[in-house]
C-alpha cells in the first residue's frame, strides 16, 4: 500500500549547485534558500563545507549558513574532521557525512579509500551524537559506480548497516549517476527496509537517463516514504563522471499530488524559488512541470 505523506528533502541549494561551474553569488543563494523553504520545505541541504580548492562553488558555506542556517532542519554536508568544526561553528545542527560503497569513487571524491573512510567517519559520528547534532549519512554508488560499474547490492547492505550501527539518524541511498533501474530500485530498497527495518531512510535519485520518476515509484513500493530532490532537476556531483541533475522536485511532487500523496509543497511558490536561481545558472531546466509553468 502506498504512504500518504512523502517527505522531501530538498537538495538543490546543494547538490544542485555544486556542479555549475559558475560561482552563483552567495545572495541568490539565501533568495532561492528562503524563497524554497517558503514553498513548504521542512529540510534541506543547504551547502557543503568541503575544500573551496575541490569545490569552489561551495567556498561559502559560512556565509550561506550565516544567511539561511536558521530553518527548520538546515542540513550541511561535510566530508572531514575540518569540515565539521567549520558547519558547528557556524551553527548547524544537522550534518552530513558522504561516502560511496565504491573505493575508486571515494579515492576520486574524497581522496581516501572505501575503508580509509569509514574508518576516520566512525569516530566523527560518535562525537557529533554526543553532541546532539541530527546526522545524515549519504551512501553514495549505491548501485553503479562511474569507475568500477554494477556495484554489489550486499556491499551497499553492508556499508549501510555499519553506518547504521554507528548510530546516524538517517541514510540518504543514492543513485550517484543515474543509472539505475525501477527492478533495481525496488529490490535494493526491499532488501534495505528488510534488513534495516529501524533506520530512517531516503531514496536518492540522479535523471541522467530519465528513470528518477520510475525509480522513486519503485520505491515507495518498496517502502519508501523520504525522497531527496532538486528544484529544477539541477545536480550532480563533479567527481563522478556522466551524473546529471537529481530529480527534480517539481516532477516529482507533482506526480506524488496527482497520487493523492501529500508533501506539504505548494508547486507554485516553489516554481517562483526555481525562478530565482534560473538566471544565474548555465544549464537549461528542462523539467516538464517548470517547462509548463512558463507558459502559463
Ligand atoms: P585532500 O586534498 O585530500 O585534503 O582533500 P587536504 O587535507 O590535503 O586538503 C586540501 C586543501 O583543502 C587544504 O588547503 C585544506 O586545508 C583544505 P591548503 O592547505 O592546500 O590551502 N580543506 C578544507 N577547506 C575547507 N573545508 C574543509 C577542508 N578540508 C580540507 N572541510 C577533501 C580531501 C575531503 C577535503 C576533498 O576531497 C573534498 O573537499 N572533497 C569534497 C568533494 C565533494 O564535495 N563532492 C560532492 C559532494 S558528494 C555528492 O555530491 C554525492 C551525494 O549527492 C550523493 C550521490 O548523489 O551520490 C551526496
Ligand atoms: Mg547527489
């Protein structure tokens, strides 16, 4: 039986972006921060303190959360020991941690093995609990990896369960390059919700080759009630090769509304937060409901 409430966790001030090459100024950032919470966002990602040498569109994470850190759940991602200091000085109180199941990812995302990883991660995720910090944990190459391809769904299992087990409040599974398939969404995420019955899960889904709509009604037939998306399908992550946008938000609460599944979005307002940051990125939107909104 499908759920009737789908939560949303809005990606876009973040993953969607990290991977436009042009630095958007930090202003427009707050604008299409506030103007998406506005819209009915409850969380979000919104900025990452990562290297500003890896990622220098993220260089000002301080400034964004200073700008916009105060809402409900503002989540920050952070891939180091520096990187959570910098987001709990500037207060956040919801971190992200990211690492992929595929080695050869996180040697080219992050610099250190799969194992290297979570190994320096474990003590991190203890220390931010203690803390009462709100810690996601995104398992990136869930199922394809750019450089090592099909990834084994039991690796995925396995890093999913330690991270678990460490004690993270939520797991963010994710479709890093958008290649994966419904069958494939709804046995990973079947197998997901058997095994780890207790933990809060998120599905997320990259577009590269049009299957994110197909791929989160597979799983919310799996079990899935939480769905990372970005407003206007922007994203993708610059170390992972052929990933295109996230899903886009739009899209997708519109398919959910028209399911009777309610997300406590209001589609236009978060037209106009898409409206907002359109001009300042190079990619073209190309989501059929933001398409149709500029028309009317
Ligand atoms: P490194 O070069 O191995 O580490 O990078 P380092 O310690 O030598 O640091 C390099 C420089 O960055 C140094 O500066 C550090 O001080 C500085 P220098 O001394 O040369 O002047 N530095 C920092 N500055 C600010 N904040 C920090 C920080 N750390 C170091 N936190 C590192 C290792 C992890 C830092 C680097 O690889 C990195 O920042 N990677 C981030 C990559 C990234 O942001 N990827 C995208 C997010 S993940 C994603 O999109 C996937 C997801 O959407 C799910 C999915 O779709 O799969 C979540
Ligand atoms: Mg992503």
């Amino acid at each position: 039986e499908l759920p009737r409430f789908v939560e949303i966790i809005e990606v876009g001030p973040r993953d969607g972006l990290q991977n436009e090459s042009k630095f958007v100024p930090t202003q427009v950032k707050a604008e299409f921060i506030d103007a998406l919470w506005k819209a009915g966002f409850k969380e979000m990602e919104i900025t990452s303190f990562v290297s500003p040498k890896w990622v220098p569109q993220m260089g000002d994470a301080a400034e964004v959360m200073r700008l916009s850190g105060n809402l409900t759940r503002s989540i920050v991602l952070t891939p180091n020991k520096r990187g959570i200091d910098n987001a709990l000085s500037s207060g956040a109180k919801a971190v992200a941690v990211f690492i992929g199941v595929s080695s050869t990812f996180n040697l080219k995302n992050i610099n250190k093995t799969t194992e290297d990883a979570v190994n320096d991660l474990l003590p991190h995720i203890q220390e931010l609990k203690k803390s009462g910090i709100y810690v996601r944990a995104c398992i990136s190459t869930a199922f394809h990896c750019p450089y090592e391809g099909e990834v084994d769904p039991a690796d995925t299992l396995a890093l999913c369960k330690v991270l678990a087990d460490a004690g993270v409040d939520e797991l963010s599974v994710a479709d890093t390059i958008g290649r994966a398939t419904p069958a494939e969404s709804f046995s990973l995420f079947s197998l997901l919700k058997r095994e780890l019955p207790d933990i809060l899960m998120a599905a997320h889904f990259h577009d590269t080759r049009k299957m994110a709509l197909a791929n989160i009604y597979a799983s919310l037939c799996a079990g899935i009630t939480r769905f990372d998306a970005s407003a206007g399908g922007l994203g993708g992550c610059p170390f992972a090769p052929g990933a295109s946008g996230n899903a886009s938000t739009e899209d997708v609460v519109y398919m959910l509304h028209r399911m009777g599944i309610e997300t406590g979005i209001d589609l236009d307002l978060l037209a106009e937060a898409i409206s907002v940051v359109e001009p300042h990125v190079t990619r073209e939107l190309t989501s059929w409901y933001y398409q149709s909104y500029k028309k009317e």
